[in-house]
C-alpha cells in the first residue's frame, strides 16, 4: 500500500454540496479515487460528513454506528412540497395559539420507535424510481412507512412573535428530520417546515471532529488529518491476540474460540494485537471458531 492515504477525514460539509459533490471534491484534492461517504446530506443541510478514504473505504458496509444527531431550525404555520423551506408553499395558517409548551409536549409523542413515511423529495426508489423525479413531474405515489427510532427530539428555543424555532434530535439511520418536523406540525395543527439542518453527530463523529475545504486548501499533507479506522469500532467487544494467534489470523487460519477470551456471542467483535486494532471479526459459535472479517493494520491497510 506504500503511503497511500487511508482513515476518515470527518467533513463540515458546507450548504449547497451535495454528499456526492464533497466526494468529487476530495477526489481532487487527495488525488484518490478510493473515497466513500458514510451517508448522504441534503444540499441545503451542513454539518458531520464522514468520509473514508482509501482501503478504509472497505469498513462502509459494516458500519457499527449509524444513529445520527441533528439540529434543525422550523418555521410553523406553513406548509411546502418538500417540507422544507426551499419548497413551493402549499398552505400557510395562523399560529397565534401555539406556545414553547406545546411544541415540547408534542415532540415527546415522536419519541421511540415510531413508523414514518418518506417524503416525496427523497432519493428512496418506488418501482425503480426515484422519489424526487417523480415529485419534479408532478407525481405522487404511495410510499410505504419505515420503521425508525427517535432517541430524542427536544425544542431548543422558540420565538413566538415569528413562528420559528430551533430543535435538536438524535436518531436512527434513515430517519427524515424535515418529515419529522411536517408532522410535528400536523400535530400542532398548523403545519411546520424546516428552514435549517446541520448534522451535529455521525457514526460516533462530532463537529468537533471535522474539518472543512478552506483547512485543506494548500495542503499537500493530509495524514494528520485523518482519523484511525478504529474509531468507527470502538462499540464492538474485542477480542485480543497473542502473536503467535496474530500471525495465524492474517494467515487466513480460523482461530479456536475455546483458546480465546471474548464477551459474549455478540455478531460481531473487533479484534486486537499488542494495542493495535487489526479488524473485524465474527464469531462461529457452532463450529466454535472466529472467522475474520475485514482486517486492517494501525495505518488502516486492508489484507485481502
């Protein structure tokens, strides 16, 4: 692998890029191709973008976290198209009975694990289309509901003189936070749009974690920037190797459980070498070996 790049670059990605646009961006200014994001980001959303770079890209289909965090700031008593304010107005309704106390009570009533209908405006795929060319022809068509999990969905401030407030919420992966916020509207009875995205938390990421393309402009070394692919697995329950057990694993050879000290019979466990993070691994039970996963060394070198 010589000194190709491998980690995470945590992005701020910047309003008006799509998720895409960040990767054909850093493809340019990292000179690799081997770039995949963790999740996409809507073009008027900025915030969390991890993005893994080189053989790290390989960790992209087992990512162990994928709950996010978001704050988002919503305008009540109108109603768009696409549930956000960059839509066209569909209906706009006095607002003058609602207070912060009632906006908290009814966001406690989206909380848990709920079922929730994805907009119009997504890229989730109906017959082999996508929802948002159908939307952009004027077609609506009946989306079956998704079950997702809100951990939390909290009022942060609210101005009563203009309708528009701030919210923060924590969620599970393909939750839509402006769909969350339309219904919190239907519940208020008088429609709600979301004005503002930026996503504060991403696959145990933070903003404090991310850098932006101004901090990249002139670099020509880009290493200390970029995160260790451990840092996606630190969830998983380890297991630790002696080096003769080490030698054998990146040889291919299925390891003994009953020669190993793991916790419990979780699906998956991220396995270890003197202090070094080597991969992933998953644990046959009935036939009572460990049979590796994905492995990488400390820099994130892949061993196929």
């Amino acid at each position: 692998m010589g000194n190709e790049l491998c980690g995470i670059l945590c992005m701020n990605k910047p309003e008006g890029f799509t998720s895409f646009d960040v990767v054909a961006k850093l493809r340019g200014i990292l000179k690799t191709r081997k770039i995949g994001h963790t999740g996409t980001l809507d073009p008027m959303a900025s915030g969390v973008l991890p993005v893994l770079v080189g053989a790290a890209a390989k960790a992209l289909d087992i990512l162990p976290n994928t709950d996010k965090g978001y704050d988002a700031g919503f305008k009540l008593g109108i109603s768009t198209d696409t549930q956000d304010i960059t839509g066209k107005v569909l209906d706009e309704k006095s607002v003058s009975q609602i207070s912060a106390e009632m906006i908290s009570k009814e966001m406690k009533a989206f909380e848990g694990e709920i079922e929730q209908i994805p907009p119009m405006y997504s890229a989730v795929s109906v017959g082999g289309k996508r929802l948002y060319e159908l939307a952009r022809k004027g077609i609506e068509v009946e989306r079956q509901p998704r079950r997702i999990n809100v951990f939390r969905f909290e009022l942060l401030d609210f101005n009563e003189e203009n309708a528009e407030g701030r919210a923060r919420i924590f969620c599970s992966k393909g939750t839509y936070v402006r769909t969350l916020i339309n219904d919190l509207g239907e519940r208020l009875g008088c429609s709600a749009a979301m004005t503002s995205l930026v996503r504060t938390h991403a696959c145990g990421f933070s903003l404090k974690d991310c850098t932006t393309f101004e901090e990249l402009a002139g670099r020509e070394d880009f290493s200390d920037l970029l995160l260790p692919v451990e840092r996606l697995f630190e969830w998983l329950p380890k297991i630790t190797l002696s080096p003769g057990q080490t030698r054998m694993y990146l040889n291919g050879v299925r390891l003994d459980l009953s020669r190993l000290s793991f916790s419990g019979f979780a699906e998956r466990h991220s396995v270890w070498a003197n202090g070094i993070f080597i991969g992933t691994a998953l644990p046959d039970v009935e036939k009572g070996m460990l049979c590796a996963e994905k492995t990488f060394n400390r820099q994130g070198t892949f061993y196929d």
